[in-house]
C-alpha cells in the first residue's frame, strides 16, 4: 500500500490514536537506500510508521541549496510503498505560520564542527525537530548516524527538554564502493561520483591506521592532505569522542570529515573502538 500524505498538523493528529506506537523518519525527502534502512526499522517498532518529508528553510545559510534542494514527493511516496503508513509533508505556511522567532538554543558544539561554515545551521534543525517532535508525538524518532553530530545534538534536546520520545540511531548505508548515500549525491557529476569514494576510502585507511597505534590528529592530517591533493575543498577533519563530540582524550573515537567536491558538500564519518588510551590524543 502507499502511504497516505498529509499536509496538516490538524489532519495528522486525527490520524494518530494515543495508545498506538508511532515512530517517525523526519526526512528532507529526495529518499535513497539510507533513509529507507531508517524508515524499515519503524516499520518494525511502530503501529503507525510515520515519515516527514520537509525542505526546512530555517536549515539553510543564504548562499545555500534551499531553492534547488531536490523536491520529489510522489516519487518519495512510491518508494515508501508498503513500508511506511504516513508521510507528512507540510508546505512552509502550515508549520511557520508566524516568523520563528522562539527557536531553539544550543551549547557551543552547535558552532563547531559543520556548524562552524554552516552558522544557524543546527539551530535551525534543532528548532524543526522539536516542532515535528511536537506535530507527530512519536514514541520514537529514528536518524542516522550519517549526520553524527545532528544525531548527537537532538539526543541531547531531547534528553534536556524532557521530551518522551526515544532516539534510535541508525548505521550509514553506503553505496557498493564505499561513498556515504545522501540525497546530494545526486548533484555529482559523473567523474566526481568516482572521485568520491576517495573520502570513504581516506577515512578507512586513517580508521585502521589509528587502530594500529597512529596517534588520531596525524591520521587527520592525513585524511586532509590526501582530500586536498584530490581536488576536494575540505571543511575539516577532525576526531572526537565517539560519546560527547569533545576532543577529551578517552573512550572512543569518531573521525569526522565535510569536504566540497566541485558544488556538492559531502559529509562522512567512522567510529573507531579505541582500547588503548595512551593513543588519544585528540587535539
Ligand atoms: P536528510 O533527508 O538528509 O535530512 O536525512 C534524513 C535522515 O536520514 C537523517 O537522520 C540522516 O542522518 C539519515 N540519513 C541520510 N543519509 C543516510 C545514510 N546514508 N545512511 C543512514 N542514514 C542516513
């Protein structure tokens, strides 16, 4: 069956009884394998499998995609087709009907990382969660750890705002060479598509190097290097922990990179067990 696409909050709400388990995907749409990895495991908790299909301006910096963001509901919904029960694709009015001046505030993480060339950027999403959060009530929420630091940033909204819905994070599905899928992919040209997998690629060998006994900030330098003599414009490279996005030396890691290639700003990280403490020097 195809789901049923609903605009309105008002509608939505009519259609989700309080004692049935809702999850909800919250999408931008353009959906690929990855999404539908997040959507099936709803299908698998929830009675009511609930997917949010919105280009969310308040997401997006003035010099970026907001207005050539792919926007393909009908094929979204048929890719849905016996997976999900609901997509909700409310158009701008029905969910800023009055400029959004309450937003959400975020601790400086927000501004590091993606967030430092992409200012606003996770306020932005904060604030859109929160109100999906509010709009679909789900029991659970389902992201995927493609967007490591969005993931960790709305786990810890809604662990302070006391919000009763639960977290499921999801693996990165990757295409058969490696490259991390994303609706942007789509924005490659064919010779960047092959120069893509580099980024994968660079992260692995940096990952396997560092569980070797490389010390983490000169595996990414390296990813760096190699990025840049690759043609590609990076954003950063960086290792964290793997647990609080923190460059405290302890417990896991996460390497995390963002990299322009030509128009298109690819995003991609690697968790990394780190068993030897004496190796974590992160910054
Ligand atoms: P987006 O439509 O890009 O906002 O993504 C919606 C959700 O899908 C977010 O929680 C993303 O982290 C997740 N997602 C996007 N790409 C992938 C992927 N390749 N693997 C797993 N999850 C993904």
């Amino acid at each position: 069956m195809l789901p049923v696409i609903v605009h309105s909050v008002n509608e939505l709400r009519a259609m989700l009884p309080e004692n049935k388990h809702v999850a909800l995907t919250p999408t931008m749409g353009a959906l690929h394998e990855g999404h539908l990895s997040l959507v099936r495991h709803g299908r698998q908790l929830a009675d009511i499998n609930v997917v949010s299909v919105y280009v969310n301006p308040l997401q997006f910096g003035p010099h970026e995609d907001f207005s050539t963001y792919p926007r393909e509901l009908e094929a979204d919904c048929a890719r849905l087709e016996n997976i999900a029960d609901i997509v909700f694709a409310p158009n701008d009015a029905e969910l800023y009907p009055l400029p959004q001046t309450v937003t959400i505030t975020l601790p400086p993480l927000a501004d590091e990382l993606c967030g430092r060339s992409r200012p606003g950027f996770f306020q932005g999403v904060a604030t859109v969660v929160c109100k999906l959060l509010n709009c679909v009530r789900p029991q659970t929420a389902i992201f995927g750890k493609k967007d490591f630091q969005q993931l960790f940033l709305v786990q810890l909204m809604v662990a302070q705002l006391n919000f009763p819905t639960k977290i499921a994070a999801m693996p990165i599905l990757r295409e058969a060479d490696g490259l991390a899928m994303s609706s942007r992919n789509a924005y490659l040209t064919s010779d960047e598509r092959q120069r893509a997998v580099l980024l994968p690629n660079a992260l692995r060998t940096a990952a396997a190097a560092i569980t070797a006994g490389e010390k983490p900030t000169t595996a990414a330098a390296t990813v760096r290097q190699q990025l840049q003599a690759d043609g590609f414009v990076v954003d950063y490279v960086e290792c964290r922990n793997a647990t609080t996005l923190t460059s405290t030396a302890s417990g896991d890691i996460v390497l995390l990179v963002a990299a322009t290639l030509g128009q298109t700003r690819l995003i991609d990280n690697i968790e990394i067990r780190c068993p030897n403490a004496a190796k974590r020097e992160l910054a």
